[in-house]
C-alpha cells in the first residue's frame, strides 16, 4: 500500500512537470493504474515458496484473455486506452484470485507499518535492481521524449518494444531459480555454484544467438512490422539486440547468484554504479545521436553491471 501511494504520487509529479505527458491525460492516468496494480501481484509469495506453477498459469492464463480483449475491442488510435483498460481488469482479477490462494496458505494478511519497513529493506537489492532495469527498458523512452525529437523517439520505442518483449522471457527464469539456490547454498554450496552456471549458459547462449540472428535479419524483417518510414528503427535495434544475451547474465550473476548468498551491499553498489553510467552516457551521447545514443547507454550500462558482477563472483570474499 505504502509503495503504491509514492508510485501515485510520483506518476503525478511527473504528469504535472512533463507536458508531452499532458496530451492524452486519460491514458497517462490508466497507465499509473495499470502499474500500481502490478505492484500488488502476490507472484513474490510463491516464489518463495516455490509453489508457483499455479500461480504463474492464472498470471499468464490473464494475459492471455487481456491479448484477446485487445483484439477485439481496439480499433483504432482513439482506443488506445482500451489497452490499458483490458490489462488492468484482466490483472486486478488474477491477482485478487491469487490473492485468495494466498490467504488459504497463510491466513488473513495485516497491516503493520514496522513490518512494511522491515520488508521493504530486506527487499531493497532485488526492487533497486528491478527499477534500474525498468529505467532502461520503459524510462528510457520517456527521457528520450524530453531530450530529443518524437522522430527519434518512435523510433526508439519501436525498437525497445521488440527487444523488451524478448527480455522479458528471462524473468520467469529467475522467480524459479532464485529460492532454490537459496535454499542450496545453505545446505550444499558447490551443487549451487553448479545450477548457477547451468542457469548462465542455458539463458546468455540462446539470448545471443537469438541477437545476432536479429541484428542480421532487422534490415528485411522490422520495414514489415512498422512499414519504409521507419527506417531509422533498424541501427537502434541492432544495437539493444547486444542487450539480450547481457541482460541474460546479470540476471544470473546478480539475483541467482549474489542476492541469493546474501551479497545484498555489493550488489546494491553495483547496479548503482550501473545506474550512474546510464545517466552519464545519456547526458553526452542523446543531445548527439538521438535514439542511437539512447540505445548505446543501455548497452554501456549494462556491460558495466556484467562486468563487475563477473569480478565481483572471481575474486569477491564470502560473506
């Protein structure tokens, strides 16, 4: 509740100081629904509890009909609210329906502000790491609205929404895989050490593959998607295609890995690092490059993080 009041408030901050966002207010408005809404998913509780093959079913079984709806009601660009209506019913329903498995299992929650706190910083790492991601993946194209032309940034949206779609495939992997490791790094670190790797490979090969593949054929396929104007998508995307497979592995190195041995202030420091890069390469190659350079802060940004993730796992001591 407590972060969804600040979400409330900092959705209307920003709708109130960005005026591009003050051209279709309704939209804007339904979005920060639609967001506060996801916040109150209880998919965390069976993470944890390694219970989530229901969970996950009503959570994608709710897409699903979402897609659906979207299908049939929206017909032109005037329905574009009609999106974020579909997804918001359709998810406040899964996550009521969850919700309710979740007070079977474990009774009636309350409310406790001591409680909230304490949560709130045990899960600090893992919602920091998230928002740096969301900053890359969703803020990036809002920053770019108020740096840059609309050209560049439909450009740069267009490309960000195909790569998006393809990273977004890594999360389910890491809900399933954090709490195991967890578990087996208290009880037989090495088998532990072992998964984690298997989860490396098996997630950066086929994320690498699958980009070098879409770097290559973007020039034929994407003029199909969006259409000859949208030419200037195709340098972009090839450039968030090197995203995936690092995506991929500071996804690993960082929740599978360092979060679950308790590396929480490392971890915590290097995302920041992350962050700052992002910022700084945003300040000096947008104002130039557009969505290009859009692009390329991304991609810097994230090779920092995998990078110092990697030196933090070869010569970090334990904890």
């Amino acid at each position: 509740m407590y972060l969804s009041i600040l979400a409330a408030l900092i959705g209307t901050v920003i709708y109130v100081v960005v005026p591009s966002f003050q051209e279709n207010g309704t939209l804007y408005l339904v979005g920060i629904l639609y967001a506060i809404i996801l916040g109150w998913s209880p998919i965390w509780y069976f993470q944890g509890m390694e219970r989530l093959q229901l969970a996950v079913t009503i959570d994608v079984g709710a897409k699903i009909v979402s897609a659906a709806w979207i299908f049939i009601a929206v017909r032109t660009p005037a329905d574009a609210v009609l999106v974020l209506v579909a997804q918001s019913v359709v998810t406040a329903l899964a996550t009521i329906l969850n919700y309710l498995r979740l007070m079977r299992c474990s009774g009636r929650p309350t409310l406790s502000t001591r409680r909230a706190r304490a949560g709130l910083a045990e899960g600090f790492p893992l919602f920091l790491y998230r928002a740096v991601v969301t900053i890359y993946s969703v803020g990036s194209t809002a920053v770019l609205r108020g740096m840059s032309s609309s050209i560049e940034t439909g450009n740069y949206a267009n490309a960000d929404r195909l790569t998006s779609a393809a990273k977004s495939l890594i999360v389910p992997v890491g809900q399933v895989m954090f709490p195991k490791i967890s578990r087996l790094h208290a009880s037989d670190p090495l088998h532990a050490k072992k998964i984690m790797l298997v989860s490396l490979a098996v997630l950066t090969t086929p994320f690498a593959a699958v980009g070098v593949a879409a770097m290559a054929l973007s020039p034929y396929l994407l003029p199909l998607f969006f259409g000859p104007n949208y030419e200037g998508t195709i340098p972009i995307f090839q450039v968030l295609c090197l995203t995936l497979p690092l995506v991929a592995a500071s996804n690993v190195l960082g929740i599978q890995w360092m979060l679950a041995r308790g590396r929480q202030r490392a971890f915590n420091l290097l995302v920041t690092l992350s962050a700052v890069s992002s910022i700084i390469c945003m300040i000096f190659l947008v104002p130039s490059l557009g969505g290009l350079g859009m692009a390329w802060s991304v991609v810097i940004a994230e090779a920092i993080l995998v990078l110092s993730m990697t030196l933090h796992a070869l010569i970090g001591k334990e904890q």
